[in-house]
C-alpha cells in the first residue's frame, strides 16, 4: 500500500522543515503538500528553496501538490476569499489559472507527479457556462503541467460542477485526456456514497483523499471515526485496475485534542493495509508476493 500523508493536518501551522521531520521519523514515506501562502507558500522562493533543501536531504517523497484554493487566507480562519477555474468571468478565471500556473512552477525545484485540482467551490451547479470555462482553463493548464512533468488530478467535490460523473464526462467528452481524476472519499460520502461515486469515475482515478466524516459535514475525520465503511471501501481499492495500487493519501484535518497524530496516522495506515490485503484478489497478492510488477493499466480513453 502506498502511504500518503497530506500536509492538510497542518494546513493551520506554516510547513516547516521542522514539520516535515516530524512527518519523516513518524516512518511516513511521503507527502501531499497542500498550496495555501500561510500553510505552504509556493510564491516564496525563499520558502520552496527552503522545503526542497530539506526534501534533498532526507527520503521523504512528495507524491503531490494540492493545487491553491483560495487566496488571502489568514491563519486561524476556515476560509479565504476562493478562487475558480471554473469562473466564467473571464478575469477572475484567468486570475485563478496563474495561481495555478505559479503552484505548478513549484516543480521546477521540489519534484512532484501530480497536482490536485478543484474545477470549482463546493456546492456548486453543473452551469454548462462554468463547464466551459473549466473546460478552456484546463486546456491550457495541462499543457503547463506537462512541460513540467505534472499531470492533474481532479478532485469530486460535493455539488453537481465537480461530481464524480460530471468529471468522468468532462474528459472523455473533451480531447483533454491527460487529465486523471482524485477520488475523494469523505465527498463522496456527503453525495451519492462511496461505491457508486468510485465506480462513476472508473479508470480515471490515479490517487486518492481519504477522509471520514458521519455523512452530513465535511469532517475530515480519521478513518474509522465516522460513518464510512471502510472494509467495502477497501475492497473497491484492492480491486482499482491502478499499476501499484490506489495510493492511499490521508487528508484530515487537525483535531487539538489529539496529543499524538502522527501516531494515530501509523495505526490507521496499518489497519487499512491489513484491510487492503485481506480485499485483494489471491492472484494479485501471489503476483505481488513473487515480485512481479502489476499488468499496465490501459491508458484511459483508449478503446
């Protein structure tokens, strides 16, 4: 099981080389590191030099970024002022694609495969307008990915705009088929339900945010501590047709009460793994167990 921690458990506190040791000794192997300036500030070339000088000494590998959300956000509060892709006014689109674009030119000094991206806010309607502009940012963002060695993930997020059908279909209907989708489980949860969200997005889906909550608020809770069930969840892991399987990328919030998080990540990375192995196929484990790499997963939007 590939083991993925977001920084998003941080997102109140700046990410410092200090958090990211803490993260390293916790026997975490890698990171999403998550854009927001008072979090992570991907404009400060003093703050990317000083994370990719740790990253350079130490094994830690940063599996993703999440792509910013908001601009202005000040510490101590749950929200800042929101930025879209999806906008159809034109200059607050284009605002929203070079705040992407300077969160991509990350990857010129810390390394990562994918960036993960909202095509909108949550709760938003499926406007064919908002569509359109989602669809003309894109183009040009995955274009500026690429050349960077990136590829987008987009995210299910409650509301129609970025549901998990509307997603799917937002590629396959275009010719944008570098784009790969992020499977959201704490959203999912809040919309149409795990299963039915997971088989929506079929084999688009590269990487996950895995969350839990008690099906009425975005939570973010430990896994296991809300609602979800995580045994039929996990089956629907062990079975994704994904070279290496799903990565399992936890994205929770920060709960002041818990005194030892990171401790609490390890043991639900291990009760997801023994989950995960007791899910998968025997054939897959024999392969795996023997050395064997997993079959190449077809390229999706090839026929």
């Amino acid at each position: 099981m590939q083991r993925v921690l977001s920084t998003y458990l941080y997102i109140q506190h700046r990410l410092t080389a200090a958090v990211l040791a803490d993260i390293f000794r916790a026997g975490i192997p890698a990171v999403e590191l998550w854009c927001r300036r008072s979090h992570f500030d991907y404009r400060s070339p003093e703050v990317v030099r000083e994370v990719s000088e740790w990253l350079r000494d130490h094994p830690l590998r940063v599996h993703s970024l999440h792509a910013p959300t908001e601009r202005d956000f000040a510490p101590g509060r749950e929200s800042g002022s929101p930025i879209s892709i999806a906008d159809p006014e034109r200059v607050r689109r284009l605002d929203a694609v070079d705040e992407m674009k300077r969160a991509l030119d990350v990857a010129e000094q810390i390394p990562f495969r994918l960036m993960i991206v909202h095509i909108g806010a949550a709760r938003e309607s499926s406007d064919p307008r908002k569509l359109e502009a989602a669809f003309n940012s894109l183009e040009h963002l995955s274009l500026f990915a690429k050349q960077r060695g990136v590829t987008l993930a987009l995210e299910n997020i409650p509301g129609e705009l970025a549901a998990p059908s509307n997603l799917r279909h937002l590629i396959e209907d275009t010719r944008l088929h570098d784009l790969r989708l992020c499977f959201d489980t704490g959203h999912a949860h809040l919309e149409d339900g795990v299963e039915r969200s997971f088989e929506a997005m079929g084999d688009w889906m590269v990487t996950t945010h895995v969350h839990d909550n008690d099906g009425d608020k975005d939570e973010h809770l430990f896994p296991y501590e809300g609602s979800i069930d995580w045994d039929a969840a996990l089956r629907l892991f062990a079975a994704a047709p994904v070279a290496g399987g799903l990565p399992v990328v936890l994205e929770l919030r920060e709960q002041p009460a818990r005194a030892n998080p990171l401790a609490d990540v390890r043991r639900v990375f291990d009760r997801m793994e023994t989950a995960l192995n007791a899910a998968t196929p025997a054939t897959k484990s024999a392969g795996t167990a023997a050395g064997q790499s997993a079959a190449p997963q077809r390229a999706p939007g090839t026929r």
